[in-house]
C-alpha cells in the first residue's frame, strides 16, 4: 500500500461539500467552522469483519455505505442534518487488497453525496487479523430541538417509521446461502446490506416543533422501546398484530418472529413516541407513521399484548456481547 | 460482560466537566452546545493490540491513558482546547476480561481530569483476535487561529517543544525485556508509556497570536517536517547537533540514531517553525524551545546537516503500512 497520508488524500477529493470546512485531511485535526443557533451531534460506530459483516454476506461497498449509513441513523434519531465524517480503518496485513478498501470508502462516498457530508479526517491502521471500520460523524441541530428518548409521556402512541424485522430475515438468507443470495431487488437482502437512515423522518420531527421521542432501531424495537420507557420513566405497550406486515413472519415459530421482529436489529427506521395530535400532524406534513402502541404510567417497562394476552419483554433486545 | 448499555453507563459518571453537554451517554449520539467565535476541531486515532501495544509493553491504565493522550496531542498541535472524547472499542471474545477493560478506562479519565475532557459517548463490539480502541475528540479554538502545518515562510527557524528518540528507546527495552522494564522513573520507558501532550504549547502558540507552523512529532522528525515542507511549499533543514541530547544515542550507529531520532515517532511533543524574532517572544512567555534548523525557499524537501555535510531526507519517516 502506498503511505497513509497520500492514500488517504487520494481518496478525499469529491468528499468535500460544506464551505465550513477550513481543513480536513492534511493537517493533525479537522477544523470546522460552527455556526451560532445550532447544537452538534456526534455519534461513533464500529463495524467488525467477521462479526457484523464478511465478504460473503456484504458487497464491499455496501460495506462502506453502511459503516456510514449506521452513524447517520444515530443523527437521524437525534433530528441532526448530517455533516461531516472521520473514519478510522485497521486494515489486515493480508487478505485485504488496497482496491477493496477504495471500494468500501466508494461506498461511504455514494451515501456522503446524498446528504451531503464532508470526510474530515481519520486515520489507518494494520491490524493482524481482521478488518475493523469505525465511523464517526457530527452532525447539527437547532439549538434545543435534538430528539430524547426521554421525552414519552403517558398517553403518547408508540410508532414506527418503517418496517421491521427485514434485516433480519436478510442476514439469515445470507449467512445460509452467501453471495448466492445478492440481489438487488430483494427487500430483506437491501434491508441487511444498504439501510436507508431515515434523516427524512428526524429533520420532520425536529422542523414540527413538537415534543417527540425517538431512537433509530438499530438493536431492535423491544430493546429501543426499553430505552425509551427508562429514559423517561414510562411503560411502553407494543401491539403485535399492528406491528407493519406481521402477517409476512407467520411462516416462522411464534419464538422465531418475535425474534426477527422485536429482537432482531438493524432495521435503522425510527421509533418513537408523541401524542395522537402529533402523530396525526406528522401524517399530514408527508410523514406516514406505523402507530404499534402507546405509553401509559410506570417505571421503565415494556408491555407486548399478543393474541389477547399481555406479558412484558424482558432484558430488551440485541445487544452486542 | 454486563450489556454495552448499563456498562457504558456505569463507567461513566466521573467524565463530566462541561456544562455545554446537554446530552451525553445514554442516547442515540451526544449533544454539544457550540459557541459562536470559536472553530471545533476533531480528531480520531486507533490503537490495536500487538500493532501499538501489547500486555508486555504497557500496563493496562497506560494504554487507556495512550489512546486518548494520542488524541489530545492532535488537538495541541492545532492550538485547541480539548473538550470531548468519545471511545469505540472492540473487545475480544476471550482473553480480556470486564475489569480489565475497566482498568483501561481509568486511565482515560486520569488524563481526561486533567485538562478536563468529558466522555460523551461511544460504542462497544465484539470481535474475535485482538482488542481495537478508537478515540474521537473534539477541541475548539479561536476562531481562524488553528495552528496549519501550511504556515512556514522562508526564514523561519525549526523548532522542538521537547525531546525526541526517546519513545523509541523506550520501546527497544520494553520489547526485548517487556515487563521487566516497566519503571515509573526510566524516561524513556515513561516516553513510550505515559506520553503527555504538549497542550500548553498549543495555547500559548494560539494565544501569542504569532504566525506559527505546527504538528506533533507522532511519526517522527522527519515525516513531520516533511509534511510541514510540503504544506508551505517550502524547504525544512535539520541541523544534526542541535537535536536536544543527540549525544545520548552516540552509543548507538549512525544509521539507528537517526532512525531512534528522526523517525521513531510517538514522542508527542510539538514540532513547528516561527520567525526568530516569534521564536524569541515564545521564550518570553515561558514556553521554552530547542531550536534545532530552519526554513528556505523550496519545494517540499528535508534537509539533513550533519558533520558539515547535508543530505537529502528522503521518505519522510513511520508509516503505519
């Protein structure tokens, strides 16, 4: 490989969108210039061979593209406009040619460009064993207006803002049938390999001025839902048969859908709460809400009500021990 | 493991300094409030096990104190106050323990108290071989007075803020003694172990209001010079024996004192160039330097005078491939 600095301003040109930038690669930090009015939001994600991806479950740039996608899901949760990103790479010392990490950073490169975000920094590093990318990005929102997970009140509905359960039924195609089961069209394979952040739905929340809860789903809704109840001393009651094309995993075992549905990750649509007027208002501003249940008084549980019975979800979702 | 969650949590009280926080640990990502008249600046730096650090060379609070202090060092070469740190880390299966880790945190915040930092937020995987620690800070300085590495004008002289070769030396012992060397009194030991990043000199830097080139000394001498060289568009010359205790590393051949010396990087102190008459005042303000060359009209180059003859440096010094 040729030396960190020149790989790394070889790859930079094209990643520069925000005039705030006074320098990014090519001097010991990043300098952004700020702007008054206006909260930053940073978040850091990390993506590890082997564990979260492997050659055979993702294509290299949708690698990149999701090492990124993840973190902006982090800023979509918070209602930030993304900006800028830092990626820090542990590339093996075999296995792992210079081409294929110029087509993950491609990757990051497709999605910087729609948003637009600047690659500011990062650094390179080898590794013995297996590649490590950790993302980290900063991102902007109106002073005070950043989206908590600990503003549900009783009397709030919970929704969703995409279907879930997707990215689980992809990976499970995938590490069965590897790169036989790439395809482009398939809506479980795109779930797990190239996530759409909802940045739509988080700038909406933000630009309503209304008080809304929201986390992305990343570890699934019954983890998030948990989140939510204890930040803000809640109990959250989710409805199974509203929960968005529910009908589609009644293939699996009852254990089985719950797991790919509440437990399963990775979806990277919102959840949240607000009150029936709000969530009827984020309709009419074109943001279409999955409403999967509501919140009512108590201290930090999560209720599931299935087929007429109700029992509560224990120790939430996914986490990543 | 406890899950990442409570964890992250339960490490992190005693990390919180700035009121300016409004969210840290706990939610989708931080939110900081910015202040107007002010530039933030970011940097990350990774360390991986048995590439930067193994359990024979560093004890566990060192290298937690390491990755950050690597961090603080970018954040002084520009002249920033360092604010924030946000921690990825990537755990092994097996082979590290919860305490063991926790011992790596506190030595984050020993140095996080000293200047202060707050830990706002982070992320924590799993992965199968060796550990991985990503840390993300952010600093801010006066607004258009970061300290570029573009800023050195012919005529200038090269400066040090502090020793170098000494974190090479250090290294040589602790790879072919490893514990047995580890002393709280050695100064090469201490120079590989418990860097301390010259934050001081970065302020008073930025506070002279001087013209001032700088960058840390993280990949030696001559790689940092050369960036320096190649960012003003000009030429750097190092004069051999004005290097701060040359003499020290006589012992060793001529090739393996300039490599200790000129490329063995991680000394963390500052290297820069300024007009004399700037270079005068700095001694004024209690900011001692070792002057050790000076700048010329030129494209790029390093210069080596040693023993009345000069040589080109070429290939500037560490890499990390």
């Amino acid at each position: 490989m040729k030396n960190e600095f020149e790989w790394i301003r070889s790859i930079s040109p094209g990643f520069h969108y925000h005039k705030e930038v006074i320098t990014g690669i090519g001097d010991d930090a990043a300098v952004v210039r700020e702007k008054a009015g206006y909260d930053t939001v940073l978040a850091v994600d990390t993506m590890v061979e082997d564990v979260h991806f492997t050659k055979e479950t993702m294509p290299l740039k949708a690698i990149g593209r999701k090492a990124l996608a993840v973190n902006v899901s982090d800023l979509a949760a918070m209602g930030a406009v993304p900006l800028y990103f830092i990626v820090s790479i542990a590339v093996p010392k075999s296995g792992w040619t210079q081409e294929e990490i110029g087509e993950i950073y491609s990757g990051m490169k497709g999605l910087a460009e729609k948003y637009p975000m600047d690659l500011i920094g990062g650094d390179t590093v080898s590794i013995k064993e297996k590649l490590v990318i950790s993302v980290t990005v900063t991102g902007r929102v109106e002073k005070d207006r950043a989206l908590l997970r600990s503003s549900a009140e009783p009397g709030d509905l919970l929704f969703l803002t995409g279907k879930i359960g997707y990215a689980a039924a992809g990976l499970d195609r995938l590490l069965k049938e590897g790169k036989q089961a790439w395809d482009d069209e398939d809506p479980f394979i795109q779930a797990h390999q190239s996530p759409d952040p909802h940045v739509k739905y988080g700038r909406g929340f933000v630009e309503s001025g209304k008080r809304i809860a929201a986390n992305d789903v990343s570890d699934g809704a019954a983890h998030e839902s948990k989140e939510i109840a204890e930040a803000s001393g809640v109990d959250v009651n989710i409805e199974w048969e509203k929960l968005p094309e529910v009908d589609r995993f009644a293939f699996l075992s009852d254990e089985k859908q719950e797991e790919w549905l509440l437990r399963g990750g990775e979806d990277f649509c919102l959840i949240g709460t607000a009150s029936p007027k709000t969530c009827a208002e984020l309709e009419e501003r074109n943001l279409p809400l999955y409403i999967i249940g509501s919140v009512e008084e108590g201290k930090g549980r999560v209720w599931l009500e299935r087929s007429g019975r109700r029992s509560e979800l224990l120790g939430g979702g996914y986490t990543h021990f």
